[in-house]
C-alpha cells in the first residue's frame, strides 16, 4: 500500500500563521519581533536559503535584516558585525549563514552569537540546554520540525525504535536528544558513514530519519514495512530535462520507499518548509523572553 504523503508545507504554513498571531500579539505588547541574518559571501544556495527566511519574517509581521559581507572579510569584521547585533535591541534573533568562506572557522563565529539570540541553537551553552532537557535554550530548526510533524501528523513515538542516518550537530545529535527525551520516549539509534551494514539499523526502525545529503542512499528493501520516513537531505543533481537543469533529491529513493512506508516526507515539501517556520518560531520566543525581561515588574532582587 502506498504511504501517507506528509505535507510539511502544509502543516510549515499553518504554523506560520500561528506565529503570525504571537506576533500580532507581541507588537500589540510594544515589541516586533526582530531576526537578522548575516551572509558572507555568495554562495547561490545560501542567498535562496536567507532570501527565503526573510521573507517568511515579513509575511509574519516580523522586522528582519539581511547583513551580507563581501565573502574576503576578516574574521574581525564579522565578529565586529555579530556583536553589534548582539547589542541591538530590535534584533532578537540572529543566525550565522552557514557555510562561510573556507578562512573563516564557523565554531569561533557561532560561539560569538549571543545564547539569548542564537536561533538556530548552535551556541554550545544551546546545544547543553537541548541535550539536558532545559527548555530555556534553543533547539535547532531542523530537528524541532521533525518533532513538530511527529506531533502534528500523530506518530506515535513512545517505546517505538527511531534510525537516525547522520551524526549532524544541526540535525541528528539534537533530534536523537529530543526523540529519547521523556514524552517522546523513543528508543534511538543513531548511524553514520562507519556504520557496519547500514540496512540492518534501517529495517528496524519504526520512525527512520535520514539525513546526510547522498541522493537515494535509502533503497526499499532498507525499510520495515509501516515505518515513518522523514527525508532531510537536499542535494542538486544536474538534469538537462528540468526547467532550471538540476532537480533537487532527498536521501529516500521516494518511489521505492513509499510502496513500503506508512508515512513519508517529500523533498521537497516534507521537512525542508518546517525548517523556516521553527525558525520563526525561536525568533519570536526570543523576543518574548526579551519582552518580558525588559518589562518584568518584580524587581531582580526581590526574586
Ligand atoms: N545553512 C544551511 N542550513 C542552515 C541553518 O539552519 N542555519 C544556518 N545558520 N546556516 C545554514
């Protein structure tokens, strides 16, 4: 039987109206919600990603700046940049564009980015909250919209086994974290590149995650029949025949996999979409946590 396709666009744009809402709610408070995100240099999929996450903060009310540096600058001038939003006040959220030019080393930038501000939940004082269960940090979009299509789409994950493919700090480490965290209560596996026999973890999972960028890596014959599969890579593959001469492809050989599946993601459309609307989601919890702090009426002290 063919699987349940997951409309991650769907469920992204129904989250993107609730934000919307929030936002609506915070500028009736006196604050907009502000993100701002720095680019360096001219990377074609890197401009598409920010051109896109921008415009999802306009469409929900949201103040966002776009900082793009020349890709030759100093590791100084970024830091000089990072900390100047880090001390606005109208900026709430802030991300870091990866990749950046090979001379710049992306953990120096990325622990520079204020924690109160570090949406994409990067920072390591982040990456700790998420990993110890403290709900005052961020938690990357990525992972956060596996979760939130899990929730929404009802997957039951308590007790079931869930196969991540990749060992990611932006992808698999958070979601493993979150996936055997309890509520969730899954069993996790998680497998990468040295994993011996790779189809053996594959064809235990009732939830399987795959998520490191080789087109078509999970075959069929790699799946349990009635498992949930989440397609997390995006890769360009050159083909003359479509309209801007690349497609785009996902881990999951999709014909294949969804005789097979339960559930599935499409690329694109399954779990790319959720990735802005987290997004904006962290932003607009940024900005709530500084609206509150700013305008807490019990005095520090007195706490
Ligand atoms: N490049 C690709 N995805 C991401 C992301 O989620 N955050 C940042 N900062 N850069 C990216």
């Amino acid at each position: 039987m063919a699987a349940r396709i997951i409309d991650g666009a769907a469920v992204a744009r129904d989250i993107r109206a609730e934000a919307a809402a929030e936002v609506a709610q915070l500028r009736a408070e006196g604050t907009v919600p502000g993100l701002a995100v720095v680019l360096v240099g001219n990377d074609p999929a890197s401009e598409v990603y920010v051109r896109s996450k921008t415009r999802a903060c306009h469409e929900a009310g949201m103040h966002s700046r776009l900082v793009q540096l020349p890709a030759q600058s100093t590791a100084d001038e970024l830091f000089g940049t990072i900390d100047g939003l880090n001390a606005d006040p109208g900026i709430h959220g802030m991300l870091v564009q990866l990749p950046l030019p090979p001379h710049l080393n992306p953990k120096l930038f990325l622990e520079r980015v204020s924690p109160a501000k570090d949406v994409d939940g990067f920072h390591p004082m982040n990456v700790g909250r998420a990993f110890v269960g403290d709900p005052n940090g961020f938690v990357p979009a990525t992972p956060e919209g596996i979760m939130e299509l899990l929730r929404r789409e009802r997957i039951d994950t308590h007790g079931k086994h869930a196969v991540i493919v990749g060992r990611s700090l932006i992808v698999s480490k958070p979601l493993a974290s979150l996936l055997m965290a309890p509520g969730p209560n899954a069993t996790v596996t998680l497998c990468h590149r040295h994993t011996a026999d790779l189809a053996q973890h594959t064809r235990m999972a009732d939830i399987l995650v795959v998520a490191v960028g080789k087109p078509g890596l999970i075959t069929g014959d790699m799946v349990k029949p009635g498992a949930a599969v989440f397609d997390v890579g995006v890769t360009r593959v050159d083909d003359p025949a479509a309209p801007k001469g690349y497609l785009i492809r996902g881990d999951v050989d999709f014909d294949a996999v969804s005789q097979v599946a339960s559930a599935i993601t499409p690329v694109p459309g399954g779990v790319g979409p959720m990735t802005i609307a987290m997004l904006l989601r962290n932003t607009i919890t940024a900005a709530r946590r500084a609206h509150d702090r700013t305008h807490r009426r019990t005095p520090a002290v007195a706490r």
